[in-house]
C-alpha cells in the first residue's frame, strides 16, 4: 500500500479560504467533496467495524448510497436491528450520524461532526461509542469522558 503526505498546509489553506468566504465552493463541488470522504475514509471504516462485529458474532454490514438524495453510508446491525445512517448535509460544514434502533424510522440519536478537520477520529470515537451504548449493557459501559464528548461534535436526541 502507498502512503502519500497529508498535504496538511494545502488543506489548512483551503479551510482558511473557505472560511474567509474567498472560495465558495458550487453544490457540485460539496456533493464530491461528501463523495470523496465516505469512498476513502468512511466505506473502508464501516467495512472494517463490521468486519470486527461479525467475528465477534454480531452479524453486520456496510453499504453507500451515492445516488440517493441524500447520499449517505450505512452501518446495519441485523439481528441487534441497528442502523447508523452518516449522511450527506449539502452545506459542505458537516455531516449528520443517525443511529436508528429497531426499525425505528425516526432516528433515536443524531450527531453532526464538522468536516473541517478531524473527521475521520471523530466519527470512528462517535461510532464506537453509539456501538457500545447500543449493544452493552449498562453495567459493562465505560462512562464517557469529557474529552470523548467534545470530540464527538455537536448532538441531539
């Protein structure tokens, strides 16, 4: 596997443009931006956490949805009846992590993370912590740490 730089300068630079509003970027350019973080960061991390579930008999799997409006990723839990929904919020800030539990179609939990930086430890702390409160008991639970929670991002029940 090769492993190329982060190019963390271009990235901060772009972040500072966007904030300045000297580079706004089309409808287009977010959707590919969203496409671009669930084909290289997010697919690959849900595939690997289901992966991990089944070998520990929780049977799981991973699946992406470029076409739907919205577009989003999802982690599914069969027998736990659990679905994690990251979506596509086409404001090119965040994206929005619903976990729906039991069928539910309204979503029990849901978080937004900033894109701008980060995402990828966020999001990967964030799943494992809804994974671990859906699935252990309460008892088994670490509590959360403070730390943990402002990583995690913005949230709403």
């Amino acid at each position: 596997m090769t492993c190329f730089a982060p190019f963390t300068v271009l990235r901060q630079q772009i972040r500072e443009a966007k904030d300045k509003g000297e580079l706004v970027p089309s409808t287009e350019a977010i959707r590919k931006q969203f496409e671009a973080l669930v084909i290289n960061e997010v697919s690959p991390m849900l595939k690997h956490v289901a992966s991990i579930l089944c070998q520990d008999g929780i049977p799981a799997s991973a699946a992406i949805e470029l076409d739907h409006q919205p577009a989003y990723a999802e982690l599914r839990l069969m027998e736990a009846g659990v679905q994690l929904f990251i979506v596509d919020m086409s404001d090119g800030a965040n994206i929005r992590v619903d976990l729906h539990l039991k069928g539910e179609t309204t979503p029990t939990q849901t978080t937004f993370i900033p894109i701008s930086g980060q995402v990828k430890e966020r999001l990967s702390f964030l799943l494992e912590e809804l994974l671990i409160h859906t699935l252990v008991p309460p008892q088994h639970c670490p509590p959360a740490t403070p730390q943990g929670v402002a990583a995690m991002g913005h949230q709403s029940n």
